[in-house]
C-alpha cells in the first residue's frame, strides 16, 4: 500500500497542495501557490483617497489597476514601511486581482491536508478571521491566511 | 453541443426579427394614420413574424409555434389588403408583438409560460382572421385569375385575329411534405416568379385537414399561379429547379390574341383592388393594365437578359426595404479584448513619446516624426476599434414602445411615444444598463407625468398624452431626454412628501429647482405612491444612481402645466475621454475635461472668506465656493488658497459652478478609462483610474460627487453606494 503511495503520488493530489510562503512583520505565512498570479518588486503606488490604512493604493500591472494591501496592516500588525527590498505578491482571488505588500518570499511548501492544524484558538478576532489555520515547519509556525478575507470589501464581513 | 449553438443563433435572430417586427408595426402604425402604408413594411412585418415561427418550429416550441401563426394569419390578411391596419388592428398587433417577445424570452430561458395570456390575445387576433380567410380569398381573387384562363372572352373577340401570342404561364404546383423539410418554402418560390413578371397567386386551401388532424410538417396546400411573363419557358421552370421531384408542377402557356377583353375585365378588377395596390404578390390591377402592353413588348425584344434576373433581384426584392449592409456577428468578449488590448498600445505609445523626449529626441528628428505618427494611428485604431461597440440607441427606444403602450393600457390614459435620434449611437454596455432606469422614467411620465384624459381636455391639451425619447450627441457626451407634455411637477405636493418622509427639513427654504431634485432623494417615492405602475420601490433615487454608476447624470427641468423633461448625461463610452492631468498634493490626476469652464490663476484678494473656513472665488461679479481638492481626499488638511495654486471652474450636471483647488496643470490628453471596481470598489469622489505615461495610475476625479460632498445639501441626500445594486 505504502509503496503505491509512493509510486503514484499524484493521486492524492487532493490532498497535497503547495503553499507559497513569505514574511512579514516577523511572522510566517503562507497561501495556496495557485492563486499567485506572480511575485514582484516594489513599486510606488498612487494613494486612494478615503481608503483603509491598510490599502497603500493601486498600481498598473500590465494595464490593470491593482489594489495593494499591507499584509501586516491588514491582519492588524504593525505596519510595513515599503521598501525597494519587499515585494508584492499579486494574487488573484475569484476574479479579483491584488497586489499583498509582505518583505519576503522564503519558500514553497508541499503540504498535505493533515499537515494543516486548525488556527489554535486566540483572543484576537482579527488573527481567528483570517488565518485558516496554521502548519509546523521546521520548528517554526507557518499561518495559512484565508486569502479571500484579505480583500478591502470583505471588511465588514470579517 | 451544436444544437445548442443552433438554438442559440435562433434566439439571437429572433432579437433582430423582434426589433424589425416593433420597428415595422411602429411604421405601419405612422403610415396608416396617413393612409397609406408602404407594403414592404407589411412584408417586413410578416417575414419577421414568420421567421421565428419557423425557427421555433425546428425546436419545437410549440406555445411559439402556434401563437406566431395566429399572428400570422392575421397578417397576412393586412398583406393581402383585406384587413384595414386601423388603430383598433395596430393596437392588437401591439399587443400581440409584445405577447410574442413575451413568449420568445420565456422559450429562451425555458421558462413556462400562461397559456391564458396567450388565449386572451389570440382571441383578439382571430378576431380579425376568421375562416373565412378562404372564402373571401377565393371570392376576390380567382375571377382575377380566371378572366385569363378562360376561353370566354375569346367567344367575344374572335373577329380581332386568331394569331395567338403567348402572355405569360398558368403554373399549377402542389409542394409535398418533403419540399418544406429541405428547408424550401412556397412563399419563396412564388416571390422568385414574381420577379419574371407579374403574379397572381391563388391558393387552394381544399387539400386543408381539419385542425384537429393537421400536421405540422404536413404539405396541404396548392397553387394556381398565373404568371405574366415574356419570359421563356425554361427560365420559368428554372424557379422550380431546387424542388424538381418535391412537388407537382405542371406550367402551360397562356396565350392571348388581342387585348381589349382583357382591358375590360381589368378595369373592373382594378377598380375593387386599386386601393391595396401597394401590396406586392397581388398586384393585380398593375396586372390588366400591363397586359397590353406584354405582347407587343416580347416581340420587339426577346428574352436574352432574362437569365440573370431571375436569382440576382430575388435577392435584392427581399431586401429592398430595408437598406442591408453587411454585418457579422462577433462575441462581445473578443471585441473588449482588442479594445484592452488597444487601450494598452494607447499607454504603450505615451510611454514610449515620454522615454523619447526624456532621451533628448528632438522635435525635429525622425523618430519624433515616426512617433507624432504613432500616436495619430493608435488614436484612430482606437476610435475605430470603441466604434465597434457602438449601437444606435434604437432597440433601446422600441423596448420604450413597449413600455408606454403598457403603462398607458394600465393607467387608461392615450399616450402616444414620439422618439427622435433613435441613430444616436452610445456604446453597448451604456445601451443595456440605461433600459431599466429609463424604463421606470418612461413609467414614470406616463403615471404621474401626464394627467387623465379629462384633466387633459378640461385644461384645453390634446386628449393624446405625448411623451417623446430624444437621443443627441452634445459636446462629446449624449444626451437622453424624455419629456411629457403633462402637468409637471407638483411641487406643493413634492415638498410636502419631502418634508413627511422626513428628507427635507421643514424650515428649509428651497429653490424650484431644489424642490423636484428631491424626487431623487433616497426614500422619496417608496409605498405610499398608490400606483401599480410605477409605485413599485423603486424609486427615482435608483434610477438616478444606476445612471451615475454610468458615469452619467440625471437632471430635471418642469414647467408646471406644460410638462417636465428629464435629462440624462451620458458619456459617449466608457473606454477614453479627454483629461486635463493636474497635480494634488503630490498626486497626479485626471480631471474630465468636459466638466471643466476654464481655469484661472485669481490673486488672493479675490479669494474671500465666508464662514468658518470657507472660501469662495468672485469670477467676473460671481461668488463660487472653493474647493480644496486635496483636503477633500484627505491627503492634507484644508489650506487656504495660495496664489501658486490653479482654480478650475467646474460645472456640474445641474449647472452648479465651482473652482477646485489644484496644485498645479500639467498636460492635456486622451485618457484610457481603466475602472477601478473590479478589483477594488467604488470611491466616492472618484471615477476612475487611468494609466499615464511613465506607467503609473492616475485616479480620475467624479466633479459632480466633489461637490456633492463639499457643498451643504439642503436635501440631506446621504448618498448611498450599496443602493446601486438594486440597478442591476
């Protein structure tokens, strides 16, 4: 049994998915690598007036407007002051696209469904809403963020 | 798979035949006020009518089926000019065109339909096409027909010569079931004769079955097809070529000696028929008269340019009418493609004309030609390209139709729709999401707008209630306009309700014009309107937000006792518009160049203070409120005007005047508008984004909800963007 395991691991696919990993605001944290559309540097982007704290504004991504989010601002962490070394994580949920401010990619986990606890129950709301759950990495506790919560309009149901 | 492709490609005819059925009924309907009507409108008409009957047949919708061969029936007895399209007819028709729209999106989204609404509007139209369809058909027609055939008059006229010239073909033709199953159709082979001569068809509806017993597919009916043609024999026989061995044929020569008789007979003919001598495919008096004329004709000239004729005016008879140019389909989705695509090679080439000056390219060199080249083509791929999506705003207005003849069936009231500019074209999208504001506007004016029918009389109008849907192009925008000829606002009663509903404080001291913009205020007409029309909840302040969601406007203008006339402001496409590029506290951004006056630079006495904190600029002896652009985004704290700063002098829909503060004007352009809700939401204050040509979004300010939100309101109008789904 094990070996066929082994030999044909595609067929538990449905269980094994990759995550993205990044950092920021000190903690780790990761998504699932098929809603990233791509990854790349930091750019200035044109402030929204009357936007959340969170929403650093919008840039042009090959002619669409994309909104940028401050990961860190967002899950209520201090916020990240953008530099020329962070990098934007453009992800599209459902037909949205956005742009997730963080400093670093570190890494691309292949996780199986069991690997994934569920997020250990916290006082803060924010942490409860969006984490989904959280998955141990080598000593080190990797947050799987509900990348549909993230959205700038999905606030109030948060 | 590709069934459903059929199915789809039916549908889709069916909103062409849909919009020619409307449009032809509506020139039926104009003409017979005159007298005469234009018997292609009535072949328009019916062709429609039958197309998506036979559409429907291969799908068997059977509802569809049958109630567009009612409609049908009934037609046909206007084609043949036995039913006079009087008011009462058109008003049937009406009715049963929009019976047949009903029942086409019912059998497209496969939804069940009430037979009852059906039975009710047939039953109106049977009674205009009873059965004895076939005997009045065969009482005026075949002593037509007959005074040819017939040896008689030959008893007559023996003595004025016995060569006997041949005038034309007796043609007996019978199709059977497999002749339609090809996809051929008598009425088509009937209309190819008619282009050799002249036709008079007569049909023998003997082989007809009781209707209990009829097939659908079954062929029972037969012709007797007198021709009058000089045409040869074969070129007659070649009409039949597709169907040879699917009917029975049997064409014999008429021959004629002399033409008096004839005339004779004809004259009396043409006498009962003269008034329908419009009508094609009976045109039986021009029948008598030419025959005269028919023998001398092929003697002097025989048949050698007959050939052609034959297919190329089949053809060209059909569409005569209407004056076809060449279309195609496209998906919608390939077109927004190529013009994303296209908007991008619009930002491509501004990027690529800023590089190059920042290089130090001068003006003067090729490549700085090569680029003022480029830039003149990508404008023009551009425009082309947004030309595409443009639509006259026609179908829109015959929907309309539609409205008002429900609205004033339900309100009694005779209304009567006068649309100008239906050419107008607006782009498609703006096109389907004006429908529903507009239908309620049109309810609107119907239901409140116009008086009953005897307030009408009593206050000396016309007992015909006018509404009229204008569409304009008017300084790079287009302008809708429906007004009534009613009572106008009650604005008495307006404010009352405003000051009931708690919208407007009682004490406030309102302008005429404040006063009916209070109809669009949120909560404004809601249940207390006891209308079945138009007092549904929804209210005047949805339509005014679906249409801002347009990027448009919505303004009134009332004249009590004479009427109200409601504008909306759109602009032409939601893709480009030309943007002064100025810059806010660091930021740079479109300003829409249609909103603005002009700009001026006004020294600081000219700025006065008025109140706590605000400004107000005099501009040749006016006073206009100041606004400070960046304090209103929130980018700074308010300042106050410093001369190195630019007012722009903005108009807004409702003709207010206000200067915005700005940092400074940068530049003038085309903008390519790229929304911003799709991936983010709506900001107010903003209406979009655009990219400019170092790459960067510029945000493109909504001037008209600045000064909404800058200016005190009298009204309280809590603007509310969740409101806007409700327009969809």
């Amino acid at each position: 049994m094990t070996s066929a395991a082994v030999a044909m691991p595609d067929t538990n696919s449905t269980e094994f998915s990759e995550y993205v990993a990044f950092r920021t605001a000190g903690q780790d944290f990761c998504f699932d690598i098929m809603k990233v559309r791509e990854i790349r540097g930091w750019t200035e982007a044109t402030v929204l007036p009357h936007a959340p704290s969170y929403v650093l504004g919008v840039i042009n991504l090959r002619g669409s407007v994309v909104p940028i989010v401050d990961l860190a601002a967002r899950l209520g962490l201090p916020t990240t002051e953008p530099h020329d070394r962070h990098v934007i994580i453009i992800a599209v949920v459902n037909t949205q696209i956005i742009g997730l401010l963080v400093e670093a990619v570190s890494d691309i986990l292949g996780v199986s469904e069991e690997m994934v606890q569920s997020t250990p129950d916290v006082a803060s709301e924010t942490t409860k809403a969006f984490i989904s759950g959280v998955i141990p990495k080598d000593e080190k506790m990797i947050r799987l963020i509900d990348i549909e919560r993230i959205l700038p309009q999905n606030d109030l149901e948060s | 798979m590709s069934t459903n492709d059929i199915r789809e490609t039916f549908f889709l005819e069916c909103e062409d035949l849909l919009e020619a059925l409307e449009e032809g009924l509506q020139d039926i309907n104009d003409q017979s006020a005159d007298g005469a009507v234009d018997s292609e409108c009535i072949n328009a008409v019916f062709r429609a009518v039958h197309s998506i009957k036979g559409g429907a047949g291969a799908f068997k919708l059977d509802e569809l089926v049958h109630f567009a061969h009612t409609f049908e029936t009934v037609l046909d007895e206007v084609r043949n000019g036995k039913l006079l399209p009087d008011s009462d007819v058109m008003g049937v028709f009406f009715r049963a065109n929009d019976r047949l729209v009903d029942l086409v999106n019912a059998a497209r989204d496969e939804e069940p339909v009430d037979p009852a609404d059906n039975a009710a509007i047939e039953a109106e139209l049977n009674k205009y096409a009873p059965a004895e369809e076939e005997e009045v058909d065969a009482g005026d027609y075949t002593p037509m027909g007959l005074s040819f055939d017939f040896e008689l008059p030959d008893l007559d006229d023996l003595d004025l010569g016995p060569a006997k010239t041949q005038i034309g073909y007796e043609i007996h033709f019978r199709p059977f079931d497999q002749l339609y199953g090809n996809g051929n159709d008598a009425a088509h082979l009937i209309r190819a004769l008619s282009e050799l001569g002249v036709v008079t068809a007569e049909v023998d509806t003997s082989g007809l079955p009781a209707f209990e017993t009829m097939r659908a597919t079954g062929a029972c009916l037969s012709w007797k097809i007198t021709l009058m043609t000089d045409e040869s024999e074969h070129v007659v026989l070649d009409v039949f070529d597709f169907v040879d061995g699917l009917c029975e044929l049997t064409v014999d020569p008429i021959y004629e000696e002399a033409d008096t008789p004839v005339d004779d007979d004809g004259d009396t003919g043409a006498g009962e028929e003269l008034e329908m001598a419009d009508f094609p495919e009976d045109d039986a008096p021009e029948a008598t008269a030419a025959a005269p004329d028919l023998p001398m004709a092929s003697a002097v000239e025989p048949a050698d340019a007959a050939e052609p004729r034959s297919a190329a005016k089949q053809e060209s008879g059909q569409a005569a009418a209407k004056t076809t140019k060449a279309t195609i389909r496209v998906d919608l989705e390939r077109v927004d493609r190529l013009i994303n695509v296209v908007g991008e090679l619009v930002i491509n080439q501004a990027m690529l004309s800023q590089c190059a000056k920042e290089a130090g390219v001068g003006s003067g060199t090729e490549i700085a030609a090569g680029l003022d080249e480029f830039k003149q083509l990508s404008r023009e791929i551009q425009e082309s390209v947004m030309a595409i999506r443009a639509q006259p705003v026609k179908s829109l207005f015959q929907r309309m139709s539609r409205i008002v003849r429900e609205a004033s069936h339900a309100t009694g009231k005779t209304v009567k729709l006068i649309t100008q500019g239906e050419a107008t074209e607006v782009d498609k999208t703006v096109i389907e999401r004006l429908a529903d504001p507009l239908t309620h506007m049109i309810r609107n004016a119907v239901d409140h707008g116009l008086e009953k029918t005897e307030k009408r009389l009593e206050n000396g109008k016309d007992k015909v209630g006018h509404v009229t849907l204008t569409a304009a192009h008017r300084s790079g925008r287009v302008f809708i306009e429906v007004s009534d000829d009613g009572a106008g606002i009650n604005r008495e009663r307006v404010l009352q309700i405003g000051i009931e509903k708690g919208i407007v404080d009682p004490s406030a001291d309102l302008s005429d014009t404040e006063i009916d913009n209070l109809i669009f205020a949120p909560g404004f007409s809601t249940a207390s309107e006891i209308s079945d029309l138009s007092g549904r909840g929804v209210g005047m302040d949805v339509v005014k937000s679906s249409i801002q969601s347009l990027g448009g406007r919505v303004t009134i203008n009332s004249t009590p006792g004479k009427g109200s006339v409601f504008t909306i402001s759109l602009p032409l496409t939601l893709a480009v518009m030309e943007g002064m590029v100025v810059q806010v506290a660091g930021q740079t951004m479109i300003v829409p160049l249609t909103a603005i006056v002009e700009t001026l630079r006004p020294e600081r006495e000219e700025i006065h203070m008025l109140g706590t904190g605000d400004e107000v600029v005099s501009v040749r002896g006016m006073f206009l409120p100041v606004v400070d652009l960046a304090a209103s985004f929130g980018y700074r704290s308010a300042q106050p005007y410093t001369s190195s700063q630019v007012l722009l002098l903005v108009n807004t829909d409702d003709d207010h005047t206000y200067a915005l503060t700005v940092d400074a004007i940068h530049d003038q352009r085309q903008v390519v508008i790229k929304g911003l809700k799709e991936n983010y939401g709506d900001l107010t204050g903003i209406a979009a984004a655009t990219i400019l040509g170092d790459g960067r979004i510029a945000l493109i300010i909504d001037t008209d909800a600045i000064y909404e939100q800058n200016t005190a309101q009298p009204t309280l109008m809590t603007y509310q963007p969740n409101a806007m789904g409700a327009s969809q």
